[in-house]
C-alpha cells in the first residue's frame, strides 16, 4: 500500500524559469520542509498501524507534483499489509490524512473543531472505492466546492505549523481556491 503526502506549496510561475525558481524556493524553504517531513513521519507511523512490521519505507521522497495553479512537495511511504488487516483497517488507520489534521492527530483535530467556523463535511473526506476483491483506491477532497441552496461553498486550507506566518497561509488557502472558483465560473 502507498500513503503520498502532499505538503509545501507554492504558486505555479507564469513560464518556466520562474516556475523552476519557485520549485528551489519551496524545496529550501525551511518551514515547508520540515512540514513534509513531519508528514512523512505521521505517514509511516499511520502504515505502521497495518502493515508488516520494517516493510514501510519511503520509495519517493520529496519531489515536486505541479497542479494548475500551485506546486506541492510529494513523497511515497509504501508497505505491505499484515495478512490479518484488510482495506478497510488501512483506512482506519490512515483516515483522516495528516494533510488534513496535522499532528498528533486527535488533538489536532480537536483544536480544528474547537476555532474552524463551519464544519468540514465533504473537504477533508476521501473520495473512492473499497472493491470486494480487497483492493482500495482513495484520494482525499482537500479542495473542495459544495453547491447548497443555491450557494456554492468552497473549501481550502494550509498547514500551519511552529513557524508558520499567518499571512502567507491565507495567500496560500486562496491561491489553491482559485482554481475551484475558475471551474465554478466555467460552469463546471
């Protein structure tokens, strides 16, 4: 089984000189690695929950994964289940993403449900499948676009850390809204 965890992040450039600049900024950026490192660590601490005892390791570690409108740091962490787990403990075991809560996990999620404003409800979910043959594909709904009453509500989000400058987060959480909202005006 594989975990990716997606943390760092930084605008897409508008060629690609500036675009392989940002990609630099974001992989010596001191803050946004030691973010994805921490994540990397809730990754193989989640696979250890399910998976053979010294078969998860980092296969990938570190690269850039561009979307349209910003670039993420990226890693694999893979391991092999144990013969008495099946699909459905992996997701227990790896739900929700680190992405999502930071960690420790359940004081983080604590802290979010006590200063978030409106609940999560789809962002922050998982999207996939769980076939009978024990095979299971997920991706998590991290940015997200809910239409409810006529309104649409659209979710986004940063990782906020030790070092973390406020206003930096609220740029990054709506460089990676725009995105949603050009698909919204688009007509989806």
């Amino acid at each position: 089984m594989t975990v990716r965890p997606l943390a760092g992040t930084r605008q897409r450039g508008r060629d690609k000189a500036e675009d392989l600049a940002l990609e630099q900024e974001l992989l010596n950026d001191e803050k946004e690695t030691a973010e994805h490192l921490m994540l990397i660590d809730l990754g193989r601490n989640d696979l250890g929950r399910v998976c053979e005892y010294g078969s998860f390791k980092v296969t990938e570690k570190m690269f850039i994964e561009r979307y349209s409108q910003v670039m993420h740091i990226a890693s694999n962490v893979e391991g092999t289940i144990r013969a008495d787990k099946d699909a459905l403990d992996v997701f227990c075991a790896t739900f929700p993403a680190g992405t999502l809560s930071g960690t420790p996990k359940i004081r983080a999620m604590q802290i979010i449900d006590e200063i978030e404003p409106v609940r999560r409800t789809v962002f922050g979910g998982s999207v996939g499948y769980l076939g009978w043959n024990g095979n299971m594909d997920t991706a998590i709904a991290i940015r997200t676009a809910v239409m409810r009453r006529g309104e649409i509500h659209i979710q986004a989000g940063a990782g906020v850390v030790a070092d973390s400058i406020p206003e930096k987060e609220w740029d990054e959480t709506n460089k990676k809204s725009i995105g949603i909202n050009k698909s919204g005006r688009n007509g989806l």
